[in-house]
C-alpha cells in the first residue's frame, strides 16, 4: 500500500516515524510514469528499505512559452503504477504547499548548467535544483535516482550535491527505450503519428556517431557532423542541438580522449521537444 502524502507535514510526520537506520530511496519525478520512472523506482528499492517517489509538476523549471499546463498529469494511473511497484510512498504537494506566496530563494549551480539545455531553456536548471534541494531537505533520503535520459540534470544535480555537502548519494539509471530505440520520456506523447516515426532517428544518429568513433573517429566537429547527417534524413526534425562534449563538466573538446564524451542531442518534432544521449566510454 503506498501512503500518500499531500503536504509538507505530511511528509515530515511521515519522516520522522522512521528510524534512523531505515535507509531511504527517493525519485523525484513530474508524473506520467512510465517504464523508465519504474526501473529508477526498482533501483531505489534495491538500494533502499523504505522506498518514495514525488510527483510534482514543478513551476519553476518551465519557460514562458513551454508545455507546463498541457503537462500530462495522469495521477490516478500513476498512483496505481506506485502500487504496483511496491513503492512506500508517494509525496503530492501542491504548487502552494512547495512555493509558499514570497518565497525568494532560489539555487543556482552556474557551470554544468550553462550549455546545451541550459542554453535553451534559460532558468529551467535553477528551476530543477531549486526544487530538488527542496526536496531533498523534505524527504532527506540517503540515495536519490535519476535518469541518465536527462544527462546534463544528472550532472547538475552531482554538482550541487558535491558543492553544497548534501548528504545523499546521486545514483543514475540507464536509458529506457522503445523497441525501436525512441527514448521512453512523458512528452513522447504529444508525438503525431508521423512525428513518432521519424523521432527513433535521434537514437539511430548517436548510434551512428558511436560507430564511427569505435572506427577511430575521435574529432568532435567531425563527430557532430555524421550525427547531423542521420538527423537531415527526416525534415520534421528541428535540431536544436548535436553536441559532443565532457562527460562531467559538459565543456566543450575538440577531440574525444581518454575520458571519453557525452553525444547530446535535442530537437523538435512538430511542437515537441525531444533530448537524447549516449555516454561514449574512454579510450583506456
Ligand atoms: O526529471 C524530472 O522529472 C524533473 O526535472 C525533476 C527532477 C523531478 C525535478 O522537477
């Protein structure tokens, strides 16, 4: 039975009954679960005794003109998904409850957080560690799971875990995909029928780049290219980004070395916006 807790004192009574060896395992998500959300929740169980998910819609890591009032919020199908996966609880705060009217601080990692996303979606990175740490001070978990589909978030988050002593360990839980290689992502819904049958190319033109680094391919902007190239075989897809860059910092390289790479890639298909990854390991 997962116990849900509507506010913050909810949460806290809930919290404090615990005994302090009970290790805890958190996923914070913005529901429409899917089987991505259950394989971090089957890692936070296996890390964990008591397990929790949160579902909150977060306000603050939405630009003006982004998705977060047609932001699918399917709760009863996610309540009984949480059931189903043996998950102890659930946290469900309203924006109220989280963002009391005043609240005035905010946190700001201001490296990890600048390219990429974070250059396309200006706040959306203060946003996301804004609520996470508010989360974390809530639930005070021991280990918290997030998705390596959302690699720059988890890169955000290591970095303001390490930078502010938040004593939790961040785990990352690999990519979930489709059949077809589409990785699993709420927004996958808003796809049209033709949009989702071009959207497996993101997969296929990482897949491309990975191949062509394996053959001793190691020059980024060569790299990026062949990417690209996958990418132009369907013009409804709107790149907004083709990146090859640090696995840890996101900077920028010229060449792909002994720590390896992250590809990143994000685009649109029709009004959706789509990001994907793939961790290319070292050269050791
Ligand atoms: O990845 C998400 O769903 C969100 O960014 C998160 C981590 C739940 C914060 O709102």
């Amino acid at each position: 039975m997962t116990i849900i807790l509507r506010d913050k004192a909810a949460l806290r009574a809930w919290r404090l009954a615990m005994a302090p060896s009970q290790r805890v395992g958190f996923v914070p998500t913005m529901g429409a679960l899917h089987q991505g959300h259950m394989s971090l929740l089957a890692q936070a169980r296996e890390a964990a005794e008591v397990t929790i998910a949160s579902i909150f819609v977060n306000p603050l890591q939405f630009g003006p003109n982004e998705d977060l009032s047609r932001y699918p919020r399917p709760i009863e199908a996610d309540i009984e998904k949480l059931e189903a996966a043996g998950v102890d609880a659930l946290f469900l705060p309203s924006v109220e409850d989280m963002y009391p009217e005043g609240a005035s601080t905010f946190v700001e990692e201001t490296l990890v957080s600048g390219p990429l996303c974070g250059a396309m979606r200006p706040g959306h990175f203060r946003g996301v560690t804004t609520v996470v740490l508010k989360l974390f001070n809530l639930v005070q978990p021991h280990v918290a799971v997030f998705g390596q589909k959302d690699a720059q978030q988890c890169a955000v988050i290591e970095r303001m875990v390490r930078d502010l002593n938040v004593p939790v360990t961040i785990v990352r839980g690999p990519i979930v995909r489709e059949a077809d290689g589409l990785a699993l992502s709420s927004r996958n819904v808003y796809l049209s029928a033709e949009d989702r049958a071009a959207a497996p190319l993101l997969h296929k033109s990482l897949q491309a780049v990975a191949a062509a680094h394996a053959a001793g391919e190691h020059d980024a902007a060569a790299l990026a290219a062949i990417g690209l190239a996958v990418l132009a075989q369907s013009e409804r897809i709107k790149v907004q980004y083709w990146e090859v860059r640090d696995p840890e910092s996101l900077g920028a390289i010229t060449t792909v070395g002994a720590r390896g790479a992250l590809l990143a890639v994000a685009a649109h298909l029709g009004t959706t916006r789509l990001i994907d990854n793939l961790l290319l390991g070292s050269d050791a």
